[in-house]
C-alpha cells in the first residue's frame, strides 16, 4: 500500500508486503527507541492524541514514538473533557482537530467511531482502538513480536501453533491479530474460552477461508505443543454491569505451575496488557515475571517501534529519518531486550 498520507483504520488494509515494509521501518527506529541516536525528522509536526477511552500504554507510547521522531504531541483523554460531551459530532470534532495537526491517533469506546472520525480529518488518522472491533497497531505490535520471540528458537510463522486465551468475544486485539496471522500459511490455532466468551464467527470465517486449522474448547490441556499462548484479560468495560464479568473473572489463569505442565519449554508467553493482577483474576501471576519466555514486556516495547515506524511512513519520511539524527546528549541506559 501507499502509506504516504493514508489513514490506518483496519488490518483489512495490509498484504505481506506492506507489514514486510512496516516491520522493515519498525527495525530501523531500535537506536531511537534505545536512544542511542535521536532524530529530529519530524521536528515541528504535531500529533493529535484523542483518547476517548482509558489507555495507558497504547495513548503514551503514540506519544513517545512521535517525540522519539522529533515531533510535539497535544492530547485530549476521556469523553468528559471533551466536546463531544456537549454533543459535538465526530465529524465537526475532526473537522477542527484536524486542522491543529499533522496526524491524529484516536480512541474511542464505540465500534467504527475512527472511522467515522476519518471521514472528517484533514490528515491521517490512525486507529489507537474503537470499542470491541479492532486494534490495529496493538495486532501489527503482537505479530512484530511474535516474528521476532519465534526466530530466536529457529521458527517462522508459517506453520506455527497458536494458543489464544481468555475473552475472546470482546478482545479486539485477538481479532485484529487472527486476521493478520490468516495472511501466513498452515497455523494451527487453539481458541480457549468459556462458550459465552468465545471468538466471533466472522473472526472464525476469516481463519476457515484462509484455511488454517482451529479448535475451539474450554479446557487448557490439548496446547501443549503451543508456541505461542496469548491470554488476554475478561474486557469488564465491555459488559453491562461489573458483575456479569465477575462470573468469568479468573477462570483462565496461567502460572508457573499451570504454564509447566500445560506447555512445552519454549513456548512464549503473550499479553496486550493490561494484566488483571487482583487476587480474584490474577490471570497471568507474577510468578512468572522473571521466566524468560514471558515476552509482554518486550510485546510493550515493539509497540514504540512499530508506532514509530507508521508515523514514518504516514507522514513520508521513513527514508529521511537518519538524514536527521544526532548523538544523545544525555545518559541512557535501554537495554536490548533480545
């Protein structure tokens, strides 16, 4: 695809080609992001950081990733603090916005809303989540590290065996992530959730149409020859009261012990983030923070990366960004995390 001045919105968007040139790009910000150099490639753009939607690490490294190319980051967090609060509409809101930007990252609790933002921006727009239907970047992040965590133990992602578990009914980023990995060749995929929390069907036609095999269960035993195992946490926010998600809270955890006899040595663990640590979920235990197959924090750190690379490429100037760089002036100390 053409990135140059084009909104991301959707994985419906991308071939092999175009997440081959993003992963490229995303491999050329590492001194950046390490701040080993730093450049100024973006020096006086701005980016429109609309999060309508609670976010910590997906708002923050948008804006880490523009100032890491030399950009300023403006922000408007939660609906309250915003127009919209008085009515204003999605289209007059980017009507106005857009003109005080350069490129807009935006989420938003309702399904298609960035979209519909889109329509009224005038400069690219790039989707940070719209409710339960996609993820875009989070998905281009989790296969960014999926490629990465899976050559280091000599594997590829053709042909691997995934293991996706937890809500899969409003975990949008396991449905961005199922539509881009339906992109490879013969993986094997094992949805693990309760049957009222199971993986949309349209998710389902995607994999089927593409031809890779699924199991669908409740049970975690039959993954034991999973790669990767990629839990997410019950979406409370989607639900219509905190006790409906109560009743599927921690049913799905995954511990040292759960993890040793359920999964083969090398299988990597994965997770968008947050982690519901509460004593009544605590899906993914602390037990495991120190094993080194617990990739979430080095799945963070990607989405710097791959964030930087489609600001690069959005805005035009993906073969510029050395022509801009400089020595860091200060101490730092980002250590590689492969």
């Amino acid at each position: 695809m053409n990135f140059t001045g084009s909104n991301i919105l959707s994985v419906e968007q991308f071939d092999l080609d175009s997440i081959q040139q993003i992963f490229a790009t995303a491999d050329r910000m590492q001194p950046y992001a390490r701040r080993q150099k730093r450049t100024k490639v973006l020096d006086g753009a701005i980016l429109g950081n609309l999060f309508f939607e609670a976010s910590t690490r997906t708002r923050v490294s948008f804006g880490t990733a523009f100032n890491l190319l030399g950009g300023e980051v403006r922000e408007t967090t939660g609906m309250e603090s915003s127009a919209l609060a008085k009515g204003e509409s999605l289209y007059d809101t980017a009507r106005v916005l857009s003109s005080y930007s350069d490129v807009i990252a935006m989420r938003h609790p309702k399904s298609g809303s960035v979209a519909e933002f889109a329509q009224g921006s005038r400069v690219p727009v790039i989707n940070g989540g719209d409710g339960a239907n996609e993820h875009p970047t989070q998905a281009l992040l989790d296969l960014y590290t999926i490629k990465k965590e899976l050559a280091y133990h000599g594997h590829l992602i053709d042909g691997m065996h995934i293991c996706m578990m937890g809500d899969l009914k409003y975990g949008r980023t396991v449905h961005s992530l199922s539509r881009l990995l339906a992109l490879y060749k013969n993986i094997r995929f094992t949805l693990i959730s309760p049957q009222e929390l199971a993986m949309p069907d349209s998710v389902l036609a995607v994999l089927d149409q593409a031809g890779h095999r699924v199991t669908i269960t409740d049970q975690v035993s039959g993954s034991s020859d999973a790669d990767i195992v990629y839990q997410t946490r019950i979406q409370q926010e989607r639900f219509t009261t905190p006790q409906e998600a109560d009743q599927y809270r921690g049913k799905f955890r995954l511990n040292s012990e759960i993890y040793t006899k359920h999964y083969k040595p090398n299988t990597v663990i994965m997770h968008p983030l947050p982690r519901d640590s509460r004593a009544e979920a605590n899906e993914l235990d602390n037990d495991l923070n120190q094993h080194p197959n617990l990739a979430i924090f080095r799945q963070a750190d990607n989405g710097v990366l791959i964030r930087m690379a489609l600001f690069a490429l959005t805005l035009g100037v993906a073969e510029q960004v050395e022509k801009y760089d400089c020595e860091v002036n200060w101490y730092s100390d980002k250590r590689n995390s492969y």
